[in-house]
C-alpha cells in the first residue's frame, strides 16, 4: 500500500483500534462495489478484516444513524446485522466501521430463515409510536422519523407528504401534496398495525447470505413502522426468492389487506427514486397516485 494511502486510513485505524481496545494498523485495503451511496472499503491488518464506509465530513450524521441503527437491530438479536464498531470523523472524511462478513450465495432454506427472522425482527416490541429517535436518510434524502401516534397519520405526512414536496420542488407535476396526504389517512384509517422497527430499506441489494448461510441484512433506513412496509420494498424491484416470502407467511402471515396497501408503501420509494434519479420514475409515481384519487 502506497504511503499516502496509508496517511488516509491511519486515523480511522486508531478509531477502530480504540473502539475494540486493541490495537490494528492497517496492512492490506481493498474497494468494496456495490455501494449506491459511499466508498467502501475492506480494511485488514492480515489477521482482522474491518468493512468501512467513507464519505465527506458533512455526512457524518448519516453514518451515525446508521450505526445507531446497526446497534438497535442487533440488539434484538432476531436477524443478523453487521456488529457497528465505531463512526465518526477525521480531516477529510467522515466514516463508519463495522464487523466483516463474508457473503456467499443463500439457497432456499437459508432464504426462508431470512423471511422466519424478519418476523421475528418486526414481532420484536420496543416503541408506542411511529417514527424513531432521530432523523435519517433514505438514499441521501433526508427521512425524516418525528414520533406520531397513529401510523395513517405518520405514513401520510412524514413519507408521502414529505416526498411529494420535495419532488414537486424537482420540478415533478404531481396533484396537491394536501389532498393527498388526506386521501391517504382516509385509505388507512382503518389499519392499525404495531409499530415494528424496520430495516426500512429493503430491496435485494440490502439483503444477503454469509458463506455458511446465515441470513444478513446490511444499509438499514430504520424506523418504527408498519411491517408491510418492508414486505412491500422487497417486491418493488424484482422480489425475493419465493423461499422468502414463504419463511415470512409462515412465521407471522401477512394481512389480509396487504396488497392493496403495497402499491401505496411503495409509492415512498417510488418518488425517492424519482427525487434521487428523475426519469420514468415520475411516471412511475404520476400513475400511482391516479389510482390512490381516483
Ligand atoms: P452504501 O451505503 O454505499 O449503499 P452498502 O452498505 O450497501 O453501501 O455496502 C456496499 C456493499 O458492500 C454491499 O453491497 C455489500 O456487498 C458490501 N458489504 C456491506 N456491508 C458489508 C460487511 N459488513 N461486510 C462485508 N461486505 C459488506
């Protein structure tokens, strides 16, 4: 490794060395693909292998929510998440550091333990409200979480709602975010699910298996929500293998009224898109709210 390269990744060594109390000098760096958001890198000192993320200063409170959630959906002890060691700042950068995994293909049964402890996860109680203790993001785009009492109202107002203004600021033509926000509360009124805490991000790209099979899932935009939600962003874009979805049913069947809330949930992340990318997903959006007022 080049000195210079060695200068960049010395301080969060130190960070790392100070988090786990023992000592780790970087002796081997290789760029992890497959990130949307950050640069991500495998950090080893021949013996120990870290996975860390980087991005510039200012991001800092991303990856501090991100690791607050890390610990949260660890601490259930229901799916496995990868363990945060530390996050936080140096010169340039800022950073979060967490355990390694080394990912593999998962078959069927380890698909279905990954729906069995996604209902165990959403099962888990630990919040009388919708929201979460602090702001995240979605994406790069701000998530916001202020604790609501009842999910139609949090679900109308701090996702759609907030979308929806932001994409209208993008230049989307969209119909009045008010009215929406009031159909939307007035489609749900009648649900009243627990308040589950959610990977909130759950598309196949944030879900894996480790080497010996054991279900994994990494990049979270948790909050405490309605489960279906997470079950819908798993069809958004492809779906999980069948196996999945067979696991979940199994374990905590799904609601009777699902389908017809799923366009809905995944409407947030519709317009997420269209606010990150642009492009057909305004479309994609336009046609989905056509049907929610019609
Ligand atoms: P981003 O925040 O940029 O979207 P991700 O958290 O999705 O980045 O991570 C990027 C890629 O790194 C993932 O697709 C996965 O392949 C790999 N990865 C994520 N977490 C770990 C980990 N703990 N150990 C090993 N590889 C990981």
């Amino acid at each position: 490794m080049l000195n210079a390269e060695l200068i960049m990744w010395t301080p969060i060594a130190e960070q790392i060395s100070q988090a786990t109390g023992q000592p780790f000098r970087v002796r081997d760096r290789r760029p992890v693909g497959g990130g949307c958001i950050n640069q991500a890198t495998a950090l080893s000192d021949g013996d120990r292998t870290y996975f860390v993320k980087v991005n510039t200063p200012v991001q800092v409170e991303m990856f501090a929510a991100e690791a607050i959630a890390l610990e949260q959906l660890y601490a259930t002890q229901t799916i496995r998440v990868p363990q945060p060691i530390c996050w936080g700042c140096t010169d340039r950068h800022s950073f979060i550091a967490m355990e390694w995994l080394e990912f593999g293909r998962g078959d069927a049964a380890a698909w279905e333990r990954m729906g069995e402890q996604l209902a165990a996860l959403h099962r888990w109680r630990g919040a009388e409200q919708f929201g979460w203790e602090r702001n995240n993001t979605i994406g790069s785009t701000p998530q916001i979480n202020t604790w609501t009492e009842t999910w139609p109202d949090f679900f109308a107002i701090e996702r759609i709602g907030y979308q929806l203004r932001l994409a209208k600021r993008k230049g989307g033509q969209f119909p009045d975010t008010d009215r929406v926000i009031a159909v939307i509360r007035d489609r749900l009124a009648d649900h009243q699910p627990q308040p589950s805490l959610l990977h909130g991000d759950l598309w196949s790209g944030n879900a894996a298996c480790t080497v010996a099979g054991e279900p994994v899932i990494i990049d979270p935009a948790t909050y405490w929500g309605d489960r279906e939600a997470d079950l819908a962003m798993t069809e958004l874009f492809g779906g999980f293998p069948a196996a999945f979805y067979r696991g979940y049913n199994q374990a905590w069947p799904l609601d009777s009224g699902y389908p017809q809330r799923k366009a809905l949930y995944n409407l947030y992340h519709v317009l997420n898109h269209f606010n990150l990318f642009g492009g057909g997903y305004g479309s994609q959006a336009s046609r989905t709210l056509e049907q929610l007022l019609r």
